[in-house]
C-alpha cells in the first residue's frame, strides 16, 4: 500500500549525504525544499547553505520542524501544500527572487510531474532542481532522443535533464514499493516566447498523440492535416516520414513546429 502523502522518509546517511554532495551548495545558495518529512535532509542543506526554506504539507511533521529548528536561523518552514501555495509570494518574502536558488528535495512521488511543471514554468525560475524520483520515472524524464516520451520532451525543452544515482528503496523507511533516483535538472538560460511555446507544446502533444501510430499519422490526424503534405514539411526539415515521435529531438520539435507555424497550420480552429 502506498503511504499516505508519499510520506517515505529516507534513512539512509550515505544517500543523504550524496544528495547534499551533489547540491554542491555554499553560503550564497538559497534552497527551497519540498516535502521536508522529518527534517533529516533539511538540517544538513541548512548547515551548507545560506537559507533553507522547506514546504511540508503535514501540519504534525510541520509543527515537530518548527519546534526543532526554532533557533536556526537560516531555516523557515512552511505548512502547506506546495501546489497550492502561493508560490510567487513565498519566495519574494523569503528573498530568493534575484538570486538562483536551488531546488533539493525528495519530494512525494504522487505529485511528480505537477511539482516538476511548476518550478519549470513558474515566474521566479530556480537555477536548478536536484530531486529524488521513483526509478521509472527518472529514466523516462532523463532519457536520451530514440526513447523521448512527451515527458521528457517536457522537461528537456526547458532544462538539461542528467539521472545521477539510482536509490534502493531499502533506504527509506517505511518501505515502499518502488526504486527511487536522483536526477538533476538545470534550467536552459535561454527561454522561448510563451507563444511559440505553446505551439511547441501543441505540436508535441499531436506527434505523440497515439502510441502506436507513425509520426505521420498522427501530426495528419490530430492537426487536420492531408498526410502527403505532413510527409513532405517533414522532408523539408530532414525528418523521414516513419519515424516516430520518440526518435525525435527537442530542436526536431522545435523546427517543425516553426515549419508548421510558417505554413499556417497551427493557427487555433
Ligand atoms: N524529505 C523527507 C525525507 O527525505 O525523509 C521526506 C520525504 S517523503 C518522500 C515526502 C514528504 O512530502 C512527506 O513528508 C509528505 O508529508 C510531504 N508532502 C506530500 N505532499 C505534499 C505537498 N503537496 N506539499 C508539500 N509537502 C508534501
């Protein structure tokens, strides 16, 4: 049975310290953690970096938090449901809006993608997250081009995706069901228009529409487009016409959704 709000803490010193190691932090880096549990990886952040601010849904886990760090200085938690919170106004109240702050956290697998969408494209952007996930999961956000599911291609079009070391989950306590990795994602500086962004998307979620189907049909079928002219703007582009969505690149989806943009074809029916 899974727990209750994914609330599997981690045992395991040796792991904890390899999450803190791969943080790299120092005195200037400030740290936003989700899902803090019993606080084991926050005392270390807090010990390396400037600010620790940790997001934990659990009122009880909260409240023992607060009581146990009241006389750290660098350290604030919050009760609170991290997708509900104001995110914005959190993180200007606790100084992180100009600088490049971190995200390290094992966060609560039941809640993966929408927390991982939200630091992705919230408006103060961290520098990077470095999060645990469930193994499956990792391998998927962080895989290369010949296996891209929309997830990935999710991710990678805004950040570097790396998986850093896989986690039994012997290491947490209680045991859950599934392996656990830590995967690294790093925001790409550079950022597209929220227009063509949304096209990008569209164009994914067309391309990816159907498991079984070639690029082709699909684009054909969820665009409305006749299929002899969704083969020749691949040509175009230097895509053959069967392969399939996974072989292609995030640049892939990015010139043909430019492609399909100049030809009038995503123009909102
Ligand atoms: N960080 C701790 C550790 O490593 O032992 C706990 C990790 S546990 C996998 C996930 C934590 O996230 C739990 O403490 C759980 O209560 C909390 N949590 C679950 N859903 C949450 C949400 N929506 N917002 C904030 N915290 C949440």
């Amino acid at each position: 049975m899974p727990t209750k709000l994914g609330q599997n803490f981690l045992r395991d010193e040796t792991v904890l310290n390899n999450i803190v190691k791969a943080a790299n932090l120092s005195a200037n880096d400030f740290v936003l953690e989700i899902g803090p549990g019993e606080g084991v990886l926050t005392e270390k952040l807090a010990r390396q970096a400037g600010k620790v601010v940790a997001v934990e849904i659990d009122k009880d886990l909260a409240e023992k938090l607060q009581n146990k760090f009241k006389n750290i200085k660098n350290q604030n938690i919050i009760n609170a449901d991290i997708l509900k919170i104001n995110l914005p106004k959190v993180l200007e109240q606790n100084n992180f809006v100009n600088l490049d702050y971190k995200i390290v956290a094992n966060i609560p697998y039941y809640i993966t993608s929408p927390i991982i969408r939200l630091f992705l494209e919230t408006v103060y952007l961290p520098k990077e997250m470095l999060l645990m996930v469930q193994k499956e999961v990792a391998e998927r956000i962080c895989a290369k081009v010949g296996n891209l599911s929309i997830l990935a291609v999710s991710v990678q079009y805004y950040a570097n995706a790396e998986l850093l070391f896989f986690v039994p989950k012997k290491a947490f306590f209680p045991v859950p069901e599934v392996d656990s990795a830590v995967i690294k994602i790093v925001l790409k500086a550079k950022r597209e228009e929220k227009e063509f962004t949304e096209k990008f998307f569209r164009v994914v979620r067309a391309g990816f529409s159907a498991k079984r189907k070639t690029l082709v049909n699909n684009l054909s079928s969820s665009l409305r487009l006749d299929k002899a002219f969704v083969k020749e703007i691949l040509k175009q582009i230097g895509i053959y016409s069967n392969q399939r969505a996974q072989e292609l690149s995030i640049e892939d989806w990015k010139k043909l959704t430019l492609k399909l943009k100049m030809e009038n074809c995503l123009v909102e029916k």
